[in-house]
C-alpha cells in the first residue's frame, strides 16, 4: 500500500510569505515549507496496482497555465479547530483541473471525494491550541496575501501514513518533462 495525493507545489516566494506566518500560536504543529502544496485529489492509502492506474491516468490530464492567487487565513473544525490555512482564490481553471483529477480518480475505481474542494495550503495541525487562540492569530495576520504565480504542471505525492502526513515524496510532474531546460 502506498499513500498517494495530487497537489500543486507551491514556490519559494509564495511558500517564504507563508513560513513568515509559522510562529505565535503556541501548540501548533508547522507544516515544512517544503512540505506546503494545494491538494488536488487525495488518492489516500492504494495498493501499488491502484497506484500504478493512477499515475498512468493522470498522464491524461492536459495542464494549461493559469495563475494562483493566495489569500486569507481560516481552520477548518469549528468550534474545535484542527487546521489552520490559506485560501487559495477559487478560478475556473483551478475548478477545471480538480474536476479532472477526481475523473481519473474515479476511472481507476476509487471512490467518490464525497468533501467540496476547498483550495487551500495548510500552514498548521492545531491539536489542542485553544479554540480563541485561533481566531485570535486568524484576525491578527489578516489580511494576508502571498505572491500570485503561474501553475504549469502538477504533482503526484507519496506521503507516510502518520497525522499531519509529511515529508512528501514528489513521484511524478505532469506533464512530464524536463523543467530545468524550459525558459
């Protein structure tokens, strides 16, 4: 078995914005700046087979550019928050290219995402940080924004099964091609 996710990688200069956020709220667990990404599709724990689908169905999936834009800090929990992140502005695009991760998902015979997608990068696992510590945190780096930057490929990941997930592993870049020699 192995844990797998489809994600975009998030750059030096929008993830440094985002580290500059990982301090003041005792008792949160820092997600690793290398560790930062948008989650496409959450595959979860395959087996190699399964994993094997995925990433050739992913192979499928075109990749046209389109710019991201993060803002806003939230949690996800409640009154017993869990998580907190950054919003990641909703597009046409972004919708467009998650619609097809779930498709191949679905394909290979994974089950429905039954959750909305909600584009975000987590920044914090909050545990047992005081629900008003929270909100407090939230109001006192509001608003916040990160650099814009242009999405031309994604990434399939593996993580290990613990809470909180990373380090993840990149797999595979699609489409595949060789990034370092493009201008």
């Amino acid at each position: 078995m192995i844990r797998l996710f489809t994600a975009l990688e998030i750059p030096d200069e929008a993830a440094e914005r985002l580290a500059r956020l990982q301090q003041g709220l005792d008792g949160a667990r820092w997600i690793e700046r290398p560790d930062f990404h948008i989650t496409l599709r959450f595959a979860g724990d395959i087996p190699e087979d399964v994993a094997s689908d995925f990433a050739e169905a992913l192979s499928d999936i075109p990749v046209e550019p389109f710019d991201i834009e993060i803002e806003g800090l939230g949690e996800f929990g409640g009154a017993r928050p869990h998580t907190l992140w950054a919003g990641v502005r909703p597009s046409e695009p972004l919708r467009i290219l998650q619609g097809r991760h779930e498709s191949a998902a679905r394909r290979i015979g994974l089950k429905p995402d039954t959750r909305n997608f909600t584009p975000h990068v987590t920044i914090a696992r909050l545990g047992r940080v005081e629900t008003g510590a929270v909100y407090n945190f939230i109001r006192a780096n509001s608003p916040f924004a990160a650099p814009a930057f242009t999405v031309e490929r994604f990434t399939l990941f593996s993580a290990r099964a613990s809470t909180g997930g990373g380090p993840y592993v990149a797999e595979k870049h699609y489409p595949d091609r060789d990034w370092e020699q493009e201008e």
